[in-house]
C-alpha cells in the first residue's frame, strides 16, 4: 500500500500539512500576508484590562511593512513586493489581519477594512486572527456571508485548554468561550483556526499531550504550535526575569517529541499549520534553538519517518 492510500489528507506528507492543504485548495502556493489594521483588544483598553496577555508583544512578529499607521491597501501592496523576493512561487496572498483582535470593533467598521485588503486583485482570501470573546452573533453571520464569496479562516487565540493557565497568562476568558465561539463558527460554515501555545508555566508534560484529545473532538479546522518564548516588551518577561525557576523550557529534541506524541493523539481531519515558533531576531529572553522554522520542521518530519508515525496514529474518538 502506497503512502497515498495511507494517509487520508491526500499526500505523502505524515500529518495533515497547511501548504499542502492550500495548494489543493487554489492549485498553486499561496503566501500568507500580515496586516496591523489598528485595532486593539479588550485586554490592553480596560474593558477586561490593561497590559494584555502575559506572553504577548506583537512586535515580535510583525513584519517590517506592517504598521497600523499604513493604509491597509499600502501594507497588502508593500508585503507584496516584500515576500515576491522570497516566495517566488507564491500564486497569490491570503491577508492576514494578524495583531491584535481583528474582530474588536463595529461591523461597519469592520466590513471597511476586510473589504479594503479584498481590493486587491493579489489576494485570494483573508485570515482573521482573534478572541474567542470577541465574536458575536452579528458578526459571525456577516462572516457566513462573506465566505460564501472568498476563502475565509478565523483563527482564535486558544493558548491552553485548562482555566488556571488561561487565568495565569491573563487570557481575559475561559475555555468554554473558546468552545463556544468555535461551535458558533461551524454552525454557520465559517472555517476556523486555532493558536495553541506548548509549555506554558504550570503545564505538565501530560496535560499538554491531553490537549490534543480535547482538541481533536473541538469543531476546529486548523491548529498553529508554538513553543513558550519569553519575549521582550510583555508582561511575561518581567516575570521571568524575578522568578526564573517559574518557568521551564523544552530544547529543540524534547519539543520535537512532545510534538510527535502530540500529533499522534491528534485528530488527522485538523490541518497543522505550524508545530513551533519563530520570533523577531533579538526579541527571545529565553534560550534559543538556533534554528530557523524550516529546519525544526525538517527535523519533525525525519522524526515521523524513523519511528514510522504520523498524525492521528492514536487518535481515538
């Protein structure tokens, strides 16, 4: 039997890759590109606090192009020519509203920025990064409207699935929200996205791997890893700075195999887009890999083919 017939996403690959989910979406590769439309979050303008989530500094991801000062049709048309250099084969662009709560406002409001990044002939569809609590009736069915037209993902800030953490790092909610607004996605047909943070202080090894089980019987069509970084400018590293022995860090070898445990557990219908995560040079406080994403990645997938894995291999409904 070929690795084909094996696998049920279709590819060779062994768990159920993004890129290749894309490419059998559109035919050719598409290039995800980042967008600071301004908007803020309930956690950083008193509605429910100031400061934001412990870990988060979204300066340590932007993009150089992306500033909230920009038009957004002047960040699609400079990220572009941005990523023409290094993704030659990119067919097109998803817009990617990336920092923030890209939900955190008016429908009006929101219908005029969406629509903006949709002007441009290059982009294919749009990405819509938020909160699960920032989601409402009104603008979810506005949504179920729009994907009916261009490709649509709305990708929520999961984090954890356990309440103490989400309460530790300041989240603002609690997971039956994250439930919540996932299941008032699916209702409507609107595809979803989910951000998963691994090794979060007070996380076990084995509250992290049954994760992948909550997560495997969640509506949830497609998941992002990263690993803990300690970034510059967030809340987390003055924490990390007084009390260091609050945390603990896995090195690139013990990452990859809670990641291959991970992804055995989990549920082979959910598209992976990424298993671990990159920052801005000169943003981590905490050890580094040393290494770019493509070679965590290389790494991953040689360790699938040694041990003979791939996603859902344990998974269990």
């Amino acid at each position: 039997m070929s690795e084909k017939e094996i696998y049920p996403w279709g590819h060779e690959r062994r768990f159920n890759a993004f890129s290749e989910y894309i490419k059998r979406i559109f035919g050719s590769r598409i290039q995800k590109l980042s967008i600071d439309a301004g908007f803020t979050c309930p956690n950083r303008d008193g509605l429910k606090s100031r400061g934001g989530c412990t870990y988060c500094n979204n300066n340590a991801f932007n993009p150089s192009y992306c500033e909230p000062e920009k038009p957004i049709r002047q960040q699609i048309a400079e990220g572009i020519e941005f990523h023409h250099k290094r993704y030659r084969k990119a067919r097109g662009f998803l817009a990617y509203f990336q920092a923030y709560s890209n939900t955190y406002a008016p429908l009006p409001v929101l219908r005029s920025r969406y629509e903006e990044a949709l002007e441009s002939e290059d982009v294919r569809g749009i990405i819509i990064g938020t909160r699960p609590d920032c989601v409402n009736s009104e603008i979810l069915d506005y949504l179920a409207e729009l994907c009916q037209k261009i490709y649509i993902t709305v990708e929520f800030g999961i984090e954890s699935c356990y309440n103490r953490t989400l309460e530790r790092i300041n989240r603002g909610h609690d997971f039956s929200e994250t439930v919540n607004a996932l299941e008032e996605c699916k209702k409507r047909g609107i595809r979803t996205g989910g951000h998963m943070i691994i090794g979060l202080p007070g996380e076990s090894t084995s509250e992290i791997l049954e994760e992948a089980n909550i997560l495997s019987n969640l509506p949830v069509d497609q998941l992002k890893f990263h690993q803990l970084q300690i970034v510059k400018g967030s809340i987390m590293a003055g924490e990390f700075e007084k009390n260091p022995e609050a945390f603990s860090f896995f090195d690139v070898n013990e990452y990859l195999s809670i990641m291959t445990e991970f992804v055995e557990k989990l549920n082979p219908a959910i598209v992976i887009e990424r298993i671990a995560g990159e920052t801005v040079p000169g943003y981590n406080l905490n050890q580094s890999w040393g290494l770019r994403y493509d070679q965590v990645l290389r790494r991953f997938e040689e360790r699938l083919r040694e041990i003979n894995s791939w996603q859902g291999k344990y998974f269990k409904t």
